[in-house]
C-alpha cells in the first residue's frame, strides 16, 4: 500500500486550526485516506475525532496511507500540507 | 436538625393568590395520589409514553419547594430528561442489524443537531451545535461504531463504548482537546436513548409553553433555553444559590428548588407555579391556568407601571440597587438607583498577568458615568475560593473557601489592591463620581482598619465591607467605627455560618436565606447600622426574594442589590407593606424555628 511519512511542522502540532485544515483536505481527496502515529493503530485522515485523539504535536513523524487510483497524488498532496508550518499561515477568513 | 424535606409529603395548604388578602385557604389536597393518567383534564395524548418516572405513579397533590424566582405561572409540565440508563449488554444479536441501528441513531442525532444549528438565532449557539453534529457523523466515531458491532455489542452498547473510547483519547491528549470531551457524552446520551427509544435528554420542545421540570438544571443544560416557550423552572434538588435560581433570576421566570416529588409529577399534568411560596400545585385544570396566567400577567403590567425609588407603603424609603459584572449588564429598561454591588473579578479572571492600571480606570469610569450622581458601590477584586486567578500564583489549597480569598489576597500581594484602588480613585476624578468601595471576606477589625488606611490615603471617602464572615457580623459596631457603611453577602454568609459548601446540592436546606440563625446575624448588623447612623445593605441572592425583601426592611437593612429583573418585583412587595408590616414580618421570621415555618408564616400574614 502507498504510505508517506511525514514529520508535524506546525508548531502547534496537529491540533485545532492545522488539524482542521487537514481533516478538511483529507475529505476532500478521491480516495480514503488514513493516519497513524508511530507504531499506533491506524485512523480515518478524514475524522476530526480521530485526529484530534491522535495527540501529535510539532515534530512527531505520522504515516499516511491509502490504496487504489489516485492513491499516490491524494498522499503526495496531504503530505505536503502537514510538512508547512499551518500556524504560521494566514487564516483566510481572519 | 432541620426537618429534612426529603419525602414527596403534598402539604393542603394553598397560598393567597396576589392581592387575595383572605389568608390561607385548605385546598382539597389529593395527597400522593397513584393513579396515572386518570385526571381528564391531562391530555393523555402527550401524557403517554414519556412517563420514566423513578419509582411510584406520578405525583399529584401540592408539592413545597423553596421560591427562587418571584411569580407566578401556569402551564403543562414537561421533564428534561437525564441521560439514558444503559441496560444490561444483549448478545448474540444480529452484528448486521446492530450495527445499522447504532448508524441509524447517530445519523438521526446528527441531523437533529443541524437542524437546531440552523433554527438558533444566536450565531454562538449555532456554531456549537453545528461542531456537535459533525461530531455525531465523524467517520473515526462511525468506524468504531461499526467495529463494536461487529464485534458482537449490541446498539446501545456499541455507540457507548465508541463515545467512551474517544472520550478517553481526548482527555489523555489533554489542554483544550480534552474539553471536547464533554461533547462526546452529549451525542452519547443523545444516540443511547435514540436507540432505546427513551425521551431526548435535554430541553424537551413540545411546541408549545410549559413548566420545565428537571432533578436540577446544569449552565450546559439551559443554554439554548428558549425563555419565549418556558413559563416556569421546578427543580428537584439544587438550593437558593443554585444555578436554576441564578438563572430564573436573570432571565425573570418563577422558579421553585428543592422540591421534592417534582420529577414525578406525570408529564403534560397542568401545574401552578408560585415562585414566591415555593408552591407547586398540581390538579388545576386550563381554566384555572388561564386565569392565574391572567393575574400573572396584571401583576407584571402593574409592577413594569411602577417605578422610581423603592419605598414601603408609608414612604420608608429602601434604596434599591443592581449587581453587575460590568457597564455590560446596565440595562436602560430597568429603573434603579445605582449600583449596589459592582464585581470587579471580570477584568481580572482569563489573565495571566493583572490588568493594568489604565485599563481599569476605564472599565470603572464607564460603569460610574452610567449613573451620574447616583450610587455606585465598588467591591475590590474576589479572589480565591471558585475563583482562582492564574497572575496571584497561588498554590492549590486544600480548603479554598477557607483560605487566601477576597481580602486576604492583599496579604501576599498588596500591589494587586493598591494598583485597583489608584484606578478607582482616578476613574472617579475623571468622571467627578464619588464612588463607595468595599473589600470582600473582611474578617476582623484590623483588616477593616488597614483597608480602609489604603483607600482613604487615595482620595476615596465612602469605604465600606462586605459582610460574608460571621464574626465580622459579630463586630459590626466596631467595624463601622472605621467604615462608612457595611454590605451583606448573605450567599457566603450562609456558607460560612452554617459550615455548608454553597456548591453542595444536599445542603441547600442549610444555605436558605430564610434561615433564621442567618436572619439573626442581619439583624445584628442592622442594629449596630442605626446606632451608628450608617447604611446597612443586603447584596445576596436573600435581597432579591420579595417575600424576603420586606423582612431585611423589617431588620432595619436600608439598601438591597439584586440582579435587574428581581428590582421590580421587590419594588412592588415593598410598595404593598407599611414599614411596621415589614418589621411584623421580621419578628415573625426571627421566631421561627426553620426556614419553610418563617416564610409559610410572613406568606400567611399577606401583604399590608
């Protein structure tokens, strides 16, 4: 299965607005896509819940994974979000 | 011991209606009836169904609570429903069928939380409900939903272990994850009862007005409330200082706590509500409820007709203040003469450091220009106990009611006292107001003396104390030998006097304001007010009951602050009593040997 792993940039770990961003692109990609910490049990990317009780803060290496067709650009794009500082980026609607 | 109130004994005596001077009536009492359902004047068709009461047939007859919110209402009674019991496991069911009905309860969770989302008018309220149903049709709470079942859980069993397994993940996250937390257990007892088909658990919403009875009423229980359809708030437990009676306050509604038997009175029974008496009546049919909701009606016209300072019937007069937070809570609608008792706690509470100097001068001069000329009664910042405030850096202590609060603050760091008494100063140079100022939890004569030091060094000549502590009641002579003025907080007074814990739920008979051991220290202070010709006011939740009201008059009390709505219901009462009523009323209260005897005997003696 096509897995990426990726360390968390936002200072702030994936919590609130980073982990909202997240589970808003996750959603949004064609294909399911899932998230684990470390040696943890894998869960839904597309979950707030899940995502939020993943705990991850700034640094921690997560492993993103999904299958089928568009499996590799669905991976590519999500792992290239959480390796941006999320904090540090503008709010649109602030 | 006080006669604990603990059985649903309907007592037959009914209260005179306002301005029925005829006394107390003997009212046909059922007694407690067991016979659901047979009074034909319950619609059965809401009636049944909903029924979860405890133990016993509904209750019937006229039930006795303590009166927290003034007035009078009538209407149908409709439960809040707690959260659903969770029944024994089943096994062996069909893991398919379970799990399309733990979907099933969910999904319908979710979209009845949308669709309240979209119905509130209040954008804040919406936004939570709306986050509440995303959290309902989570994929990651769905998944675990669909392993239970599995699994082999049936329904109830497998949304319940999922919700507690979130639930968990987030508190061991910690910080403000874990807050969503309590989210969790409100889709669970959402989804649990809709599996089980017990009533939601929350507000009911039967379309239409009624009484709201509940076992007691928690902040997250009532903030959607929609005051346009709840006529009346009747309680099981909680006490006078209890959140329902804050609540019932702000928002005007009658209110009855601590009533014993309430949860069991059949839902959709028409009941009459006396929030004054604490009278809860069942057995009245729509016609009787027409016609006490006319008279509740009339007294409200009469008493939003009257206005101006408060007085009795002979023109005694009775300054009648506000308790506030801030400028915020002034409304323009409500006539009163100043402000009795100005928190200053909410500059200060969410800080990690104190609020500066200049920003308190502002927040002060808005609330003293809010009333030019008039009374504004500042109390210093009260700290400590519920109220711990990060920037003071105090330690855990293992009895904070007892402890570094209020005053005492002053102790570790007088700067915090000093900076906030300089702003008051200076707010009342920039706004020409002469304002009063008084410290919480003043305990002795020394303490009163080094206040009182501090604010007169800056300026300020009206500095008074709050009375919370009972030897500080005690010593009310000596105190106001150095003070201008003294200020009753009959909310911590009680709590003091009686070794109660004013959060504890139990004791709520303890924390009555009508006790007469409390009565008594009130009336000390007031005698030692008039030998010494200084105010003497009442700023708890006791001045803001209007059957209570005219017996702290009666003790020689010559201010009471309230919140706004309860100004004009005590204006009233005190408008119907002469002064010699009121200190008839205080004798009669002071002889009594509990509180439900004192106010079932001041009730009885009418007004005027």
């Amino acid at each position: 299965m096509p897995e990426r792993t990726v360390v968390i940039a936002s200072r702030t770990g994936l919590h609130a607005r980073p982990a909202k961003l997240f589970v808003q692109a996750a959603a949004a990609q064609g294909v399911p896509v899932r998230i684990r910490l470390g040696a943890g049990r894998s869960v839904p990317a597309d979950s707030m819940l899940a995502v939020m009780a993943l705990g991850a803060e700034h640094g921690a290496e997560v492993v993103l994974e999904a299958e089928g067709p568009g499996a590799d650009a669905a991976l590519d794009s999500l792992a290239g979000l959480l390796s941006r500082d999320l904090d540090a980026e503008e709010a649109p609607d602030a | 011991m006080p006669e604990p109130t603990a059985a649903p004994v309907p007592l037959s005596e009914t209260a005179p209606l306002p301005g029925n001077t005829a006394g107390t009536g003997t009212a046909p009492g059922t007694g407690t009836g067991t016979d659901p359902g047979t009074d034909p004047r319950v619609d059965p068709g809401t009636a049944a169904g909903t029924d979860t009461a405890a133990s016993g047939g509904p209750v019937t007859g006229t039930l006795r609570g303590l009166g927290v919110g003034p007035g009078r209402a009538a209407g149908r009674v409709f439960r809040m429903a707690g959260p659903p019991p969770l029944p024994a496991p089943v096994r062996g069911r069909d893991p398919g069928r379970e799990r399309r009905e733990a979907l099933r309860a969910l999904a319908a969770v979710a979209s009845e939380l949308e669709a309240r989302a979209a119905a509130a008018s209040d954008p804040a309220a919406s936004a939570i409900l709306e986050a509440q149903s995303f959290i309902a049709a989570d994929p990651g709470l769905l998944e675990s939903v669909e392993g239970n079942a599995a699994a082999g859980m049936d329904a109830a069993h497998a949304v319940d272990a999922a919700c507690a397994g979130y639930r968990e993940a987030l508190l061991a996250v910690g910080g403000l994850i874990a807050e969503r937390a309590a989210d969790l257990d409100d889709i669970r007892n959402r989804a649990v009862a809709e599996v089980l088909g017990l009533p939601v658990p929350g507000v009911p919403d039967p379309g239409h007005p009624f009484v709201l009875v509940a076992d007691d009423l928690a902040p997250a229980d009532t903030a959607g409330l929609d005051t346009g359809t709840v006529l009346a708030l009747v309680t099981e437990r909680g006490g006078p200082t209890s959140h329902t009676a804050i609540l019932a306050r702000a928002l005007g509604l009658p209110a009855v706590v601590s009533c014993p038997g309430a949860t069991r009175i059949g839902e959709g029974t028409w009941v009459s509500v006396d929030g004054t008496t604490g009278e809860v009546r069942t057995g009245i049919g729509e016609e009787e409820a027409a016609e006490i909701r006319r008279r509740a009606t009339a007294d409200r016209r009469r008493r939003a007709a009257s206005g101006g300072p408060g007085r009795t019937a002979d023109g005694h007069p009775v300054e009648l203040l506000l308790n506030i937070g801030s400028a915020a809570d002034l409304r323009p609608e409500v006539e009163a003469e100043g402000v009795g008792l100005f928190r200053t706690e909410f500059l200060f509470l969410d800080r990690r450091e104190a609020p500066g100097f200049d920003e308190q001068v502002a927040a002060y001069e808005e609330v003293f220009r809010a009333f030019p000329g008039g009374k504004v009664v500042v109390r210093t910042l009260d700290a400590g106990s519920d109220k711990p405030l990060p920037f003071l850096g105090a330690g855990r202590e293992p009895n904070p009611a007892l402890g570094v609060r209020g005053l005492r603050v002053a102790r570790g760091r007088p700067a915090v006292l000093d900076t906030q008494l300089d702003a008051i100063a200076e707010a009342a140079r920039m706004s020409g107001a002469e304002p009063w100022v008084m410290a919480p939890m003043v305990s002795t004569v020394a303490e009163a003396d080094d206040f009182a030091a501090r604010a007169r060094a800056r300026g300020l000549t009206r500095v008074g104390a709050m009375i919370e502590v009972p030897a500080a009641a005690l010593r009310a002579d000596r105190l106001l030998e150095r003070l201008d003025f003294l200020s009753l907080g009959t909310n911590d007074l009680s709590q003091y006097a009686f070794a109660a814990d004013r959060q504890h739920g139990e004791l709520a008979d303890l924390l009555d304001p009508w006790q007469p051991g409390l009565l008594r220290l009130v009336s000390e202070c007031a005698r030692a007010g008039r030998a010494a010709g200084k105010p003497i006011g009442v700023c708890g939740e006791a001045a803001a009951d209007p059957l209570l009201a005219p017996v702290l008059v009666g003790l020689g009390v010559t201010s009471l602050s309230m919140s706004a709505p309860s100004v004009a219901p005590v204006r009233d009462a005190l408008a119907l009593r002469s002064l010699e009523r009121c200190r008839n009323d205080a004798r009669t209260a002071l002889e009594a040997d509990d509180p439900a005897r004192a106010r079932q005997a001041v009730a009885a003696n009418g007004p005027s």
